[in-house]
C-alpha cells in the first residue's frame, strides 16, 4: 500500500526533488573551498525548503488560505537579504586576506 | 508524475550537480542560474504563477548576478591550480548522503502520501496581494524594514576599511 501511494502520489515526486536538491547543496556547502561556492549552496538549501512549501501548499486541503504561497514570498525576500551581505562578507574578507578561499581564513583557528 | 515533471527534475538535479561540482567558478554562476530557472518551472507546475515569477526575477536576475559580480571582484574567475575540494570533503560528502538517505526514509514512510489529490487550486495576483495588504500587512513590513537594514549593513560592510587606503 505504502509503495503504490508512494508511485502515484506527485507530492513525493516533488519532496523527492527537494531532498535531492537540498542534499546536492549541503554536499557542496561542506566539501568545496570557495566561499562563494559554500554561499551558493546555501542558497540551493533555501530553495529545496521553498519548493516543499509551495508543494505542501499545492496538495493541502485548504490552499485558499495562501499560507503556503506567502511563507515562500517572505523566504525569498530573506534570501535576498542573505544573499546581499553574505556576498558584501565574502568582498570584505578578500579584501583583508587576500582569498576568498575558506581554508585560507583560519585566525580564530585553535 | 507526467513528462514535464520528469524534464523539469532532470535538468534542475542537473544543473544543482554542475553549480556544486565545476571548477572554473563562472560556470558554476551559470549552472546556478539554471538550476534556479528549473525551480520556477516547477513552481509554475505547481499552480503558483506568482512565486514562480518572483523567483525568476529574484535569483535569475539578482542573485545569480550578484554571484558573477562577487565571482569577478574576488577573481574567483582565475581557475586555481590547487585542489576545489576543503580538508574534511570526505566527512562532507559522508553527511549529505546521510541526510539526503533519512530525508528520502522520512518521505517513502509519510502519512500525507496517504491523502487524495485534490483539485488544481487556482490562486490569482489580486488574491495574493488583498492577502499581504490585510493579514500578512506586519510581516510585509517587517521583511521591508529587513531588507533596507540588510542592503545598508552590505554596502557598510563592502567599504574599504578605514586606514588601509
């Protein structure tokens, strides 16, 4: 039963989506050395969470209260937000050690 | 699951992998971007117009420039003769599988599979922005406050620092 629901339900086709694209970001987040690579995959992260908002939104059973929809308004507009002073970070850093290579910034390093 | 489903996974799985695997990062932002179009593909599959626009206006048109511009200042675009990969890759790449591997349990054992389909919802401009006038007014405001504070704090941030020249 668990398996047919699983073949025919579009949902699990969707949440599926989102774990691999969620998996495929958190791989690169924590395996390359660019910073800017790392931020990247935060941002692909934060997309995976939006796609399974909007496709909980899509098979609930009361989508015209639009919860789902605006919870992924906001998310963007947060992620813009992120995006913006993260990169500002990632200059900043360049800047001050030259690199903008995560290996490389080690100060606090024990 | 239709055809335009499966195109849409395809190439947006696709394109994640190239945005996390390439080494020259230019072609990374690129791979980015179309792995961000893939995701409004869906969201238009999905029934919601709305956020799959925003979504092409925000990271196909912001982000992902904003991308190539912090690629180009911090000439990240000059392939490195090093290795891409951080010191602990292995442990890196241990993780995701694990997560990617209790994420894909959780969902094949969810009780929400269980439920029926239920109708295309049909959700237009006017609804959703009546919505973030009247109950969503505060956390509209809230989200503008965020990004004004945010673009300020980046360009503070981005300066050049006092005393260095």
């Amino acid at each position: 039963m668990n398996q047919i629901a699983t073949q025919l339900n579009p949902l699990a086709g969707y949440l599926i989506l989102s774990a691999f694209i969620f998996a495929i970001g958190l791989a690169g987040a924590l395996t390359r050395r660019s910073a800017i690579i790392v931020l990247i995959g935060i941002e692909l992260m934060l997309n995976a969470a939006n796609l399974n908002f909007i496709a909980f939104w899509r098979f609930s059973e009361h989508p015209e209260a639009l919860t789902g929809i605006m919870f992924a308004i906001f998310s963007i507009g947060v992620a813009a937000a992120e995006a913006a002073v993260g990169l500002a970070l990632i200059i900043a850093i360049y800047r001050h050690y030259k690199s903008a290579n995560m290996d490389d910034v080690n100060s606090l390093k024990g | 699951m239709n055809i335009f489903f499966a195109i849409i996974a395809a190439v947006t799985i696709a394109a994640a992998v190239a945005a996390m695997s390439l080494r020259n990062l230019v072609h990374c932002a690129l791979a980015l971007a179309v792995a961000f179009a893939g995701l409004a593909a869906a969201y238009l599959e999905l029934g919601a117009q709305f956020v799959g626009f925003t979504q092409i206006l925000v990271y196909v048109g912001a982000v992902a420039i904003l991308v190539v511009f912090a690629i180009l200042l911090t000439r990240g675009s000059e392939t490195s003769p090093h290795s891409v990969l951080s010191a602990g890759w292995l442990s890196g790449i241990l993780v995701a599988v694990a997560v990617l591997a209790v994420l894909v349990y959780a969902i094949a054992k969810s009780f929400v599979l269980q439920n029926a389909v239920p109708a295309q919802p049909t959700v237009t401009v006017k609804q959703i922005g009546e919505a973030l006038m009247t109950k969503f007014v505060l956390p509209l405001e809230v989200v503008g406050l965020l990004l004004t504070a945010a673009l300020i704090g980046a360009v503070i941030i981005a300066l050049k620092e006092e005393g260095k020249k």
